[in-house]
C-alpha cells in the first residue's frame, strides 16, 4: 500500500494528526495478547503506508518552511 492508497476516500487523504492516531491504534492492537493473526498482515502493510504519509508530510511541511525563511532572508 502507498501513502496514496492511504486515503480515507476518494479525494480525502488523510491528514498528519489522523494518520498519527491510527499508527498508535495499530501499533497498540500489535502490542496486545490478543494479537488478531489473520489481521496481521493488513494492519502492518496499513501501517506502512501511513509510515510512508506521515514522512512526505513531514518533508513537504520542512520544504515550505525552509522557503519562507528563505524569502524573509532574500528580504
């Protein structure tokens, strides 16, 4: 699963905040004892992409950060 298939529907991505909740459900649902193996796989691979979300948020976020101070500093 990509970050793009980690869209809530169509046109609606998931945001930061949203994708950071559903990490900790998953990752607390993967700490417990009961542990749902035919579960496990798809849960790991959702992770993944919303893994893969959260990175290009984080990246796209720093790019425009890094042109505004830019800006002010060409200023």
């Amino acid at each position: 699963m990509t970050a793009k298939e980690a869209e809530t529907g169509p046109g609606e991505p998931v945001g930061y905040g949203a994708a950071l909740k559903e990490l900790q459900e998953i990752l607390s649902e993967l700490e417990s004892e009961n542990v749902d193996v035919d579960r496990l796989a798809s849960r790991v691979e959702r992770a993944g992409a919303l893994i893969r979300l959260c990175q290009e948020r984080l990246a796209a976020a720093e790019l425009q950060v890094e042109r505004v101070v830019d800006a002010l500093d060409t200023d």
